[in-house]
C-alpha cells in the first residue's frame, strides 16, 4: 500500500495541486487498489 502511495505522490508532485485535490485523488487510488486486491 505504500508503495502505491509513493506512485501516487511522484505523480502529482509539481502539478500544482491543492492539498485537498491531493487527498482526494489518494482516495480515489486507494479505492482503486482495494478493489484491485479484492478481486485477486
């Protein structure tokens, strides 16, 4: 799971985000990854 969130952090690092957009999107990837492990 940390490793997904370092992915997610390298992407949007420079992209001019607010931490609120930011936190959102790591939500969104956790969802993401949950449903991931869930199937598998």
């Amino acid at each position: 799971m940390d490793y997904k969130k370092l992915q997610l952090s390298i992407r949007t690092t420079g992209l001019g985000k607010t931490s609120e957009q930011w936190r959102q999107e790591i939500k969104e990837e956790m969802s993401r990854a949950s449903q991931w492990e869930r199937k598998f």
